[in-house]
C-alpha cells in the first residue's frame, strides 16, 4: 500500500467505531481514482479492494468510509457462501440498500460530531422510518450500482417486479438492518434512545466507544467499549448477513442460546436452561415475581425489598406486578403504574420496603434490619401469604443486606414459605460464590451494565433448579409479552404465550458485556484484587486531598471467605459535594440532590465555552474533559435540614482491570497511574464547577459525545505516548 494511503487509512481509523468496523474486512482499503465516492472491484475475495478518493480517507466524511465497510462486509458474506436462493442478483441488491441504510443511519448519528458532510437525496429516505417505495428504489439503485464492481452491475435487468420483491424484503427487516451504535438502542424503554442534541442516552451513555473521556461510572452504566464494541460487531455482521439469505430469526435464536449458554459457563450452572435474559434489573424483578407466584401452594406473594430507593426508580412497581415505565423493550405505550395482566391481585401489604439508613444517612444496625425482616415475613406467612425475600448485594452506593448469616436462618425457619432472590445487579462478586448461592436454591438477579461495564439495560435472573422446575407446568402472566420473548428464556411451557420475536438489542448489548467478563476472568484473583487495591487506594488520598469533596464511609461487604476473593472490597467509592459559596474552613454543607444531578450533568460537558480562550492551560484541560462518573443517589443529610443529599460515585468496573486492548503496550502500573490520574481530574473539575458555579448555570452546558477537539485523558493516550515519544 503507498506510503500516503497507509496514512490516509490510519487517520480515519483512528475513530474507534469505524476501526472495530474495518478490522472485520478482508479486503485492502487503499486511495484511488473512483468516479463515485467509493469503488469495490473484483468479484473474488483475493481480488476484492475498496478504493476511495485519497481527501475523502483523509478528512470524510465518515459515512461514506461506513458505507464502503459496511458494503463490503456483505459482498464478503455473498462470496464466502456458495448458494442459488435468493438469486445472485437480488442478493446484490439487497446488500447495496441494506448497505446504504446502515450508511444513512450512521450519518444521522454522526450529526454534530463535525464528521458530517452534505448527504445525497437517498441517505434521508434510507434512514426513514418505512423503506422507500419500489419505484423510488429503482430510482436510488442508479446511484447505488456505481459502486459495485463493474462485471456485477449487469447480471440482471432491473424491473419493477425486482424491486417490488425488494421493497418486500426490506420492510421485513427494515428494523434490523443498521450500524451497531442503532441496534444497540432497540429492545429496551425510552432510557436507552440517544438524544438528538448530543448522541448520549439517558444515562450519559454512547453506544459507540468514548475513550476520551475520564470514565468511572459503572455503578450506574457505561459507553460501550472497544472490547465490547468489537465483539457486538462481529455478532451484527452475522445477523447482517443472515438478513440477506432470510434466515435471521434461527440466527438470532442461536445467539440467544449462546449468550444464556457463557452465561451458565460464567457461574457454573449446568446448562442455558437456568439463565433468563432480560433488558434490565427492573425486567429482572417481573420474572422473579412470575415465578414466585408458581410457589407450589399458590398462595399470593408478598415482596420484601431491601432499600429500593438504592436499587432502581421502577422496582416497587415492578415487585407489586405493575407496570414501572410508559414503555417497555417490546412496547411502546402501557399504562404506568397499573396491574400487568396476569399477576396475581395486588393487596395491601403486596410489597414490604425495609430501610438501610436512617434519617441522619447512617447504616441500620444489623439487628434491627434483620428484626424488620423477620417480622414482616412472619406476618405476611401467618395472612396465608408465599414470601419472596430480596437480599441487597450491593445498594447503589455499595451496602449490603441481610447478611449471609441471617439468610441462611430464614431459609431453615421459613423452608417452603420463602423464596430469596439476590439483587446482584451490580455484580460485584466473584462467579462462584454467586454459582454457591444458586446451588442453596436463590435465585440471583445479575447485570452485565454495571461492574461489568458492558452497555446499559442487559441483566439476566439465574434460577435455582427448583424455580427452573416450575416453568415446566403454569403459563406466565400474559402480560409479560410486552417485555419478553421465548428467545430470552430456557424453552419451557411457561413461555408459551410470550412472543416468537427475538430482542436483537439485548443480544448485541450481552455481546459486548460477555467480551469484558471474559477478559477479566482471563486475570487471577490476586492480581484483580491487587489492581482495585491500587486504584481505589490512589481514588481514595485524592479525595482526602480535595476540600470539595466528603469521602462517604461505607462499610466493608461481609461474605463468607472464598480463597483468592476479591470481592469483600468496597469498590463503589460515594462521597458528597461541598454546595457553592463555602470556604474549606466552613462547616461541610453538601450539594442537595437537584444541584448534584447538575454538577453530575456538567462534568459529562465540556465547558471550555463557558470560561473562554484565555484561561490558563491546565484550567482549560480540566473544563474540556469529559468526566462520566455514577448518578448522584438521595441520601439523608441533617446538614441540609430535612433535605436529601446527592452522593456522587467513582467505581471501579472489570474495565479498569483488564483495560482495553488499546493498553497492551502500558505496563499494569503505568496504565493505573493514568487511571488515578483520571480520577483526580474529575475531582479537579468538581471543584471548578463549584468555585464557578453561576457562571456555569448561566450556560447549563449539555454533556456531549465528544468535545468539539479531543483532548486525550491520561488513560487513553496515543500509542506514541505509550512507547514514549514526546
């Protein structure tokens, strides 16, 4: 390849998105002459190449390099399978528009990231909500046929009746054609849909990596990585493909097995047929409550949830049977707050909250918390009542309850009574020790979004054998088909009323979590204990250190001792925020919950407009970089007179780890010291924000995908840097 071709890929494969998108290529991507904006030539994988105009490599825009990807991933797909159904033509045709689809969605999102260029009259109607009309079609395939190789133009006439099959084909698979950062966004509620002004989701999320930014916020959700991307990639180009040859469904299905099937291997169970798939934790409590309503006397059920203001906004609703949002991964209107179909009647004392803290923001004693437990359990079984207990392991800002201890009390007095359910959701744990509590008969509610870093909204219920036992007898609530398919859950009688759809974005999102829990399991116990050590340590002094902030204390989790363990850490770092306007000598008055959710919205932004060119330089490096830390939880303050305070949270994720395979040329030491360094530059801007808090509210800048230039977090340094150029 010429010297100023390598170069002019290396540029645009700098963005991660479309890195993780070529290296699944086969071809040579090199600049020539095209009379189109792109050119593939030869019809064999040995002679295929993707040409492209040498300034459009250098400069963009970036989706027209997506639409030459994406359209050579497909022809590859035809040539490496040998087949007569669909006709050679028609496959043609079916990869150029799907092709010329994912472009136009691609460029949608790309849309204020300044990669974006004017866009031909074909990439609106591509990326429209219904596929265009056949003769419209006709009219976009007189552009679309100038970039396949010459000898495959004319394989067939084009007429009407072609294009016709065509408009049929697409408006079956219109919603599954499309880049991964679109698909990614299906299949769960509004929460995960990315907003126009700034390409992020609810939770400050992209689902394109963002290694720039200074990201510690697992305990709540994080941008996808490269890791994760890449390997999400890899199972969206296999749907793609299927697409083609109309056999997506079955490939779907089989993606879904093997997701619940690493799954089972993670955690030790037997087979796929003891995991559910679920968009979030939330799913995860109707499935719980399903199943627990199966309890072999068939009494009604009494939930009892431990601290659901540190768990989730939806899971009280959830946990009584109703419906926790205006929407669902499968629907886009259901009533808020009413009786899902099917679950039982929901009576007074239907779901039982026992609190964590008390009014002054400190930890409940254990005995008390265990007395409340017993009692509500004791009155609910004496009402006739089944009992589903919840354990907390861990709480939003990283405590844990009932213990080990008192669990396995309940489960010998209560025996038959009593179902327990764990809310792992965070993760935290090791795999076996959750494998330990599933072989006691719990079932354990987990994500792969939270310690694990993978997307948001992918969580799965692991289910003991005697819960997976009742499957086998009483349908689910009829309901449920508004948040379930078959594909998520072990083939079953129970399932038989749930809908044959598979939720394409769940799998794409458990993709990309499965690649980081592989990676760190790749890592011994020890040195993944020693690396949290190091960083939490490092979080910790810088903390001390910073007069804006006030380390919350949280206990150290209490579990039975596993050799090698990891996970008796506190790896959920909370503290408070000092509010506007106070000296370091004052008293410690903390930012009430509003102004966090601000200042957690502000660090996600750049803010260099705020304060202008002429600040100094380090100033300026701290306003620009983008700081993605865990939303801010309510919690009790006597401070703030009866008001909740916000407590913000830095976290150690599976990425902070393993690192990504950006990092292999960084010794463990040195990427960690990054890492810290990260760390105090969010503490840094903090108290930027803080020290110029009107100013800043003037503007009320939105957090974005990326800054307008990218400055590079210590963290995520070029490999120059790294091999230690200057």
């Amino acid at each position: 390849m010429a010297h100023s071709s390598a170069i002019a890929v290396f540029h645009f494969l700098k963005r991660p998105d479309l890195r993780c998108v070529a290296e699944e290529t086969c071809v040579a991507i090199v600049a020539g002459r095209c009379a189109a904006s792109f050119g593939i030539s030869g019809t064999t994988l040995a002679h295929m190449r993707l040409a492209f105009p040498d300034r459009t490599l250098r400069t963009g825009p970036a989706w027209v390099i997506r639409h030459g990807l994406e359209l050579t991933l497909l022809l590859e797909g035809i040539l490496l399978r040998e087949t007569t159904t669909p006709p050679p033509f028609l496959l043609l045709l079916r990869a150029s528009f799907a092709a010329a689809r994912t472009a136009a969605l691609f460029e949608a999102l790309d849309e204020g990231t300044g990669q974006n260029a004017p866009s031909p009259a074909w990439a609106g109607l591509m990326g429209a909500d219904q596929p265009p009309s056949p003769t419209v079609l006709m009219e976009i395939w007189e552009t679309l046929e100038t970039h396949l190789p010459s000898e495959a133009r004319h394989a067939a006439t084009p007429s009407l009746p072609l294009f016709e099959s065509l408009f049929s084909w697409l408006t079956k698979t219109w919603s599954l054609i499309g880049p991964l950062e679109a698909l990614m966004a299906a299949g769960g509620d509004a929460r995960l849909q990315l907003d126009p002004r700034n390409g992020l989701n609810h939770y400050g999320c992209s689902h394109r990596p963002r290694p720039w930014a200074a990201t510690f916020a697992s305990s709540t959700a994080s941008s996808v990585s490269e890791r994760g991307f890449a390997a999400a990639e890899r199972v969206r180009i296999r749907l793609q493909r299927a697409l083609l040859y109309d056999c997506s469904h079955s490939m779907l299905l089989e993606a879904a097995g093997n997701v619940r099937h690493r799954l089972a291997q993670y955690y030790g169970l037997p087979d796929g047929e003891r995991v559910i798939l679920a968009p979030s934790g939330t799913d995860c409590e109707l499935a719980a409550l399903a199943i627990a309503e199966m309890n072999p006397a068939r009494k009604p059920v009494t939930n009892i949830l431990i601290a659901p203001e540190e768990t989730g906004r939806g899971v009280p609703l959830a946990a009584a049977g109703r419906h926790f949002a205006a929407d669902t991964a499968r629907s886009p209107h259901v009533p808020r707050g009413q009786s899902i179909e099917g679950f039982g009647p929901i009576a007074e004392d239907a779901v039982e909250d026992v609190r964590l803290r008390t009014p002054d923001g400190s930890e409940v004693d254990e005995v008390i918390l265990t007395q409340e437990c017993r009692a509500h359990m004791e009155r609910a079984i004496r009402a006739g009542r089944h009992v589903l207990l919840h354990q907390l392991d861990l709480s939003k800002t990283g405590l844990l309850a009932p213990n080990e201890t008192v669990l396995e009390t309940f489960s010998r007095e209560f025996g038959q009574d009593c179902d327990i359910v764990v809310d792992a959701c965070q993760a935290r744990l090791m795999p076996s020790r959750i494998g330990g509590w599933i072989q006691a008969g719990r079932a354990v509610m987990i994500t792969g979004s939270k310690f694990f870093t993978g997307p948001p909204f992918c969580g799965a219920l692991l289910l003991p054998e005697e819960w997976r036992t009742r499957l086998d007898h009483d349908p689910l609530p009829t309901g449920l088909k508004a948040y379930a398919g078959c594909g998520e859950w072990p083939e079953c009688e129970a399932t038989r009323g749930l809908s044959e759809v598979v939720n394409h974005g769940l799998i794409l999102r458990w993709a990309a979590a499965l690649a980081e829990m592989e990676a760190l399991t790749s890592i011994p116990s020890l040195e993944v204990r020693w690396r949290l050590e190091r960083f939490l340590s490092g979080v910790r002094e810088a903390m001390t250190q910073c007069p804006d902030v006030l380390l919350l204390e949280t206990p150290t989790p209490v579990r039975a001792s596993l050799p090698n363990s990891w996970d008796d850490m506190t790896t959920i770092l909370s503290f408070l925020v000092r509010a506007p306007g106070q000296g370091a000598a004052d008293e410690f008055i903390p930012l009430e919950l509003e102004k966090a959710r601000q200042l957690y919205h502000w660090l996600n932004a750049d803010l260099r407009p705020v304060f202008g060119p002429d600040e100094p330089e380090r100033e300026s490096e701290v306003a620009g970089l983008l700081c993605h830390i865990g939303q801010p939880v309510a919690v009790p303050s006597t401070a703030l007179g009866g008001e909740k305070a916000g407590a913000l949270r830095i976290s150690a994720g599976a990425r902070l780890v393993s690192g990504e395979p950006i990092h292999a040329n960084l010794s463990t030491e040195v990427r960690l010291a990054r890492e810290i360094a990260d760390a105090r530059m969010i503490l840094a801007k903090i108290s930027l924000i803080c020290h110029h808090w009107e100013r800043i509210a003037r503007y009320d800048p939105l957090p974005t995908y990326a800054p307008a230039t990218l400055p590079v977090p210590a963290s995520a340094r070029s490999l120059s840097q790294q091999n230690g150029e200057k």
